[in-house]
C-alpha cells in the first residue's frame, strides 16, 4: 500500500530513517547551544504533570527551518493534503525526566478555532531523541481522523477531546504506539487523535514538531497566527550544507 493511501486510511504515515544520524547529532547541538531558545521555552501543565515546549510561526534560514522546510517533509505533505502547504508553526517539545505528556486531542480541536475553515491541515512529528513507551513516546488511534473534529474542553490543565466519545473510538480502533529512533518522522492528520505518557526514564525525550496548513484553507480573518506565505522549500542537503 502506497503512502498516500495509508495517510488517507489510517490518517498517518510513519518514515523511517528520514534525517541522518549527523543530521540529527547537528540538531541536538544547536538545541543544546541555542540560549534563546532554552530561554523561550516555556512550561505547560498537563494531566499528567508538566512538559516545556518553544514554539515560533514564521520559518527563517536557520537550522530549525532547514529541517521544518526540508523537501523531505513539504513534498510528502503536499501529497497527503492534495495542495501547497505552508508553515503554520513548529515547536520543539522537551520531555524531561519525570515530566508528563498529554491526554487524547486532535489539532484540529484547536486550529478550527483560528479561522482556518477546513481540515486540510497536517504535522511532521521528528524524533531528536530515542522514543519509547517508557519516556512517552507518541501514541494515535489508527483511523480516528474518520470521526471528524471533536469539540475541547478544559479538562484538568489542559484541553481534551470528548472524552465518552474518545472511550468508544478507543474500543474500535488500534492504538498504536510510535516507538522511533532519532532521525525517524510520523505524518499525520490534523483530525488524527493523538496522545502521550509520562516519561518514566532517567532521560529527555525531544523532538522537533512541524505543522502545515493548505494554500486553499488559508484564514478567512486575520489572526494572531500565521497567514499564508510562501513557502521556500529547502533541498535535500541544506542541513548538512548548513
């Protein structure tokens, strides 16, 4: 079965391999470098304790945007979501030691509400660290993007979907864990439930999230978010070259 016709079906499409080992080693050294962005990062509080996480909307030409830009990930997003995408946000995640993850939602839960009309919206979910069920790793319910969007509620600290809807969808589809290495990325559908666990390790478990939204579902207003823009896609090798 061809990529696509997964994305379509299962409402995700897991790479392996998709950036190098030095490309990734060149990532964590920017992100143990970086001062701004350690300072940027900033907490937030779960169900199941806390996480820290940076997030910016506009794509540069620095080291993230190499990645977040990278034809590795725009032209398969492209493909999945049938349009030109353009960057709507990324963020680096930081699971440390002891922290929490987060309960059952959908993207688009949040998104509907910055004017973007339609769910024709998607994110490349890189792995900097090794992921496990042990520190958290990612989890989905193969297919749940079928159900359409949920409304969020304040649930505890943080916003869940439906949770009784959630139970039944629970019951009639796989839940897949996304164990991956460092390098490895997940696609996957902005109406996709998806959730993750504390991380019970002794280490981190960071990646680096990106997120695209279509040409044609631009937002009918202005928002705080991003708009569309362009979208200077970087070549294969600009990582390394960078």
């Amino acid at each position: 079965m061809d990529d696509i016709t997964l994305f379509n079906q299962n409402g995700f499409v897991f790479l392996k391999k998709l950036f190098t080992r030095q490309e990734i080693e060149k990532l964590k050294q920017q992100i143990d470098s970086d001062q701004d962005k350690i300072s940027d990062a900033r907490e937030t509080q779960s169900s199941t304790g806390k996480l820290s996480l940076t997030l910016w909307n506009h794509s540069s030409d620095d080291l993230y945007s190499k990645f977040s830009t990278n034809e590795r990930i725009v032209k398969p997003m492209q493909e999945f979501l049938k349009d030109e995408v353009y960057h709507y946000h990324s963020k680096i995640v930081w699971k440390k030691p002891g922290e929490g993850g987060f309960d059952w939602h959908q993207d688009y839960g949040y998104w509907y509400h910055n004017a973007c009309l339609f769910p024709d919206m998607g994110s490349c979910f890189i792995m900097i660290d090794k992921s496990t069920k042990e520190n958290g790793c990612l989890k989905v319910l193969s297919g749940s993007h079928h159900a359409g969007r949920m409304d969020h509620h304040q649930d505890s600290r943080e916003q869940t979907g439906d949770r009784e809807r959630i139970k039944k969808l629970e019951k009639r589809l796989e839940c897949v864990y996304i164990e991956a290495d460092p390098g490895d990325a997940l696609f996957f559908h902005c109406n996709l439930l998806h959730a993750s666990d504390r991380n019970n390790t002794n280490g981190s478990r960071r990646v680096l999230i990106s997120c695209f939204n279509t040409k044609k579902n631009n937002p009918y207003k202005e928002i705080a978010h991003a708009s569309y823009t362009p979208l200077n896609i970087s070549k294969y090798n600009s990582i390394l070259e960078y």
